[in-house]
C-alpha cells in the first residue's frame, strides 16, 4: 500500500478574503426586483437585507464581468425565518454573453423555522476567463408563493 498525506490549502474566512469590487467591474442582469431590496445590497459590505425578487417563482441573476475573470471563490448567503419550502439553486458560467453555459453547482435546501432558516455556500473554483456568472434560484420546489432571495454574494 502506498500512502501519501495531502495537504489541503485552508480557505479564509469570509469576512478576511479579498473579494472582487462588484462595483467597479460587473453589469448586472435581474429578473426582478423589489424595490426595497435591490441586488446591490447582496454585494454591499455588511448589509444585512439582501436582495429579494417582487415577485414569487424561479428567477436569474446574471454578472456580466466588464473583463473576463478569473475565479477562486464563490461563496453564496440564503436566509428566510418565513416558509417552510424546500429551494434549488444552479450556479453556471460562461466564457461571454451569447455563448453556452456551464454548470458549476446545483443544489437544494430546506428551509424550516427555527432550525434551518440560512443557507451558506462556499466553493473553492478554478475558473479562467469568465464573462458571465449565473445564479438561477427556484424559491419553492413545490410551486408555493415564496419569492427568491439573496442575502449576499461574493468572489474572488
């Protein structure tokens, strides 16, 4: 038997890491918006409101990167107190607007007050040249009112 013992490069935290200026460097694309919770407030510092979509069923937030990006990290913050539902997300890139996806992730959460209101996702990638990020979030699995939601996003 050979056996070697691998060393995994530790991940800083969220709060630590070097993220990317949304605000310098990315068009955004939504399919809806309430007004009192519009996507920036997902790519703010500290706010805590998220971004949240004015009406129920699946919707998409698109970045389309001013210059192609490299990507290391992509760490996602999903919460609701509210309903009970059961959300899927897929996560997909593109080398540039027009050209064909590629799925990165795609998963499901329970939501279940009080136990499993927040979801946080993070992932270590190694992508390069990537024009586009697409975040597809179907809120309730089962068709319910729910309406998708995104306390915060950020890359590096």
């Amino acid at each position: 038997m050979r056996k070697r013992v691998i060393r995994v490069p530790e991940i800083a935290p969220a709060s630590e890491q070097d993220w990317l200026d949304a605000n310098k460097s990315v068009s955004v694309e939504v399919s809806s918006e309430d007004e009192n919770h519009p996507i920036e407030f997902a790519f703010l510092g500290d706010e805590m409101r998220g971004w949240r979509a004015a009406e129920p069923g699946s919707q998409t937030i698109r970045l389309i990167f001013d210059r192609p990006q490299r990507l290391r990290r992509i760490w996602l913050a999903f919460e609701d107190n509210d309903i009970p539902r059961t959300q899927e997300f897929v996560l997909r890139w593109s080398s540039r607007v027009g050209q064909p996806f590629r799925e990165i992730v795609r998963q499901q959460w329970n939501f279940s007050s009080p136990g499993a209101v927040r979801e946080i996702e993070d992932y270590a990638v190694e992508m390069v040249d990537v024009g586009v990020l697409e975040l597809i979030i179907v809120p309730d699995k089962s068709g319910g009112e729910a309406r998708a939601s995104l306390l915060k996003m950020r890359l590096s």
